[in-house]
C-alpha cells in the first residue's frame, strides 16, 4: 500500500475535499476516502467506519459549515457506520442506500454490513439531492451488494462510484447478495454515461472512465472464460479453481477470489452453461 496521509482534508477540485479514514487493509487499500462535497453548505459521501479519530478529522473539514446530507454507497461497515455519529454531531439527514443486513459476513471482516444504519431517505436510481452549488444524483450499481448506489456530481463532470469501480482493485462480488450478472450490468450502464473522472471510495481517482470500466468487463469475461475451461478439464472444486486461476496471490485474499469465482459459476448456472452436482462444478449436459 501507498503512503497517505489520514485525516487530512485534500481539496482536489473545487467542489470535492477528500479525508482519508484510518482503516487500511488488503480489502480496502489506504482506507475509505469520505468525499465532502461543496463550498458553503455540503454533502458528506461514505462517513466511513465508526472511528473516533475520523469523525474528529471530518469535523474539522466541514468547520462549523452546515451539512444538508450524509450519503452513503452502501452498508458494509467500512462505508456506513459514521454517519450516525456524523448526523448527531451536524443534524444532517442520512440520505442515499437502502438498509441491508445480512448473517453472512463474506469473505473479510470489514465487509460485514453495518446492522445499525438508519437512513432518514432512501434514494431510488435518478433521484436528485441539490445544495447551494451542487446537485446529486443517485446511479443505482447494483453487484458488489444490491443496495449499490453511485452519486453522480454534473457540476464537476464527476461520479462516486463507490466500491462499484475502485481505482486500485478489482471488486469483490461476494454471494449470496453480491451478484455478478447484475454487476456486469451495473458496469455496462456506467459505458453509456460521460462522466469526466471517477472518485472511488478506494484508490486514486479514475481519469479515463469507459476505458477503465472496458477493462473491468474484460477482466471479468476473461475470469469467465478461465473457469469454462477449467470446468472442462475436470477442474471442478472452487479452492481448485482458485488455487489455478489466482497464482501467487496474497493468502489473505482466497476467500475473496474464491467468493468472486463462486459469483461467476452461479451467474454462468443461470444461463444454463453449467451444473452444482454435491459441491462439484461442471459443465452442463
């Protein structure tokens, strides 16, 4: 991982500051970087985790400037959890994804949703948030969680994409709610805007936009078509599949990979290519 400052509040364009929380890891990079949008009134873009040191940093960052909105991406623990600490300190609403909790905690510990999230306004895909110099608009991106928005900034040319499209990872498409049909479809939906750049809730930002999000449908296909024809060759276990198709890769992230080749079979099951037999994989009859 790179060297970057927490805590620090980074004007990079002039109606998007950045801050970085403290919560490294091989999932989530540098950490979660909350987005606080504006110059005289703001919305805050993913809070981030529930950490006494960042919400003191994004206080600062606002200095005593209203808040009209807390937005979130989605609800895995790394993304939501301070914006009710955020709203109590401010009394901005909790606008943007819709609450989803779920048992399984996936493939890494920060993914665990946040079961105490609350929003005041559930945004719907094409719904707008305006304040003094910025309007938001919701870009539903269903497929690393179903509740998935985006948050589109036409002031700047901008989107917030979220874990949707990170800037130094693929995403983690985990079942049982992470979906790769509806994330592929996510990504297509995102080759027929024109936004400008990209600000991920990971890594840098994302300057040539279709062109990287061509990658990433690529990427996957690619992935797709390794399973096929390991499929063909016998190779039907997942920690085989994963153990073939992800060589040299960091032990902490198996779980991962192997819930992403999990989420392309029952993709690849739904269009009738292929068969679970006793938790074996193969091609269909």
């Amino acid at each position: 991982m790179i060297e970057a400052p927490t805590g620090v509040a980074l004007a990079i364009e002039p109606l998007v500051t950045r801050v970085l929380a403290p919560n490294p890891s091989p999932f989530t990079y540098t950490g979660t970087q909350t987005y606080l949008i504006g110059t005289t009134e703001l919305a805050v873009i993913d809070p981030g985790p529930d950490d006494p040191e960042h919400l003191q940093a994004l206080l600062a960052a606002i200095h005593g400037r209203p808040v009209i909105a807390i937005l979130c991406t989605h609800t895995h623990r790394d993304h939501s959890p301070a914006a009710a600490p955020l709203k109590a300190a401010t009394g901005a609403p909790i606008i943007g994804c819709a609450p989803l909790t779920l048992e399984d905690a996936g493939p890494r510990a920060d993914a665990a949703f946040d079961t105490h999230y609350a929003p005041d306004r559930i945004l719907t895909d094409g719904e707008r948030l305006t304040g003094l110099d910025w309007t938001l608009t919701a870009v539903a991106t269903p497929g690393h969680t179903s509740n998935h928005l985006a948050f589109a900034l036409p002031e700047a040319g901008a989107l917030f994409t979220g874990d949707h499209v990170m800037g130094w990872s693929t995403t983690v498409v985990a079942p049982p709610d992470g979906d790769m049909a509806a994330y592929m479809a996510s990504l297509d939906k995102l080759m027929n805007r024109e936004d400008r750049i990209y600000y991920p809730a990971h890594g840098e930002p994302i300057e040539r936009p279709r062109r990287f999000v061509r990658g990433l449908m690529g990427h996957r296909k690619q992935r797709e078509g390794q399973i096929l024809r390991l499929l063909r060759e016998d190779v039907g276990a997942i920690p085989d599949m994963v153990e073939r198709m992800y060589v040299g890769l960091d032990s902490r992230l198996t779980g991962a990979a192997g819930r992403s080749v999990l989420a392309h079979l029952l993709d690849l099951q739904t269009r009738g290519l292929v068969a679970e037999e006793g938790g074996t994989w193969k091609m269909a009859a």
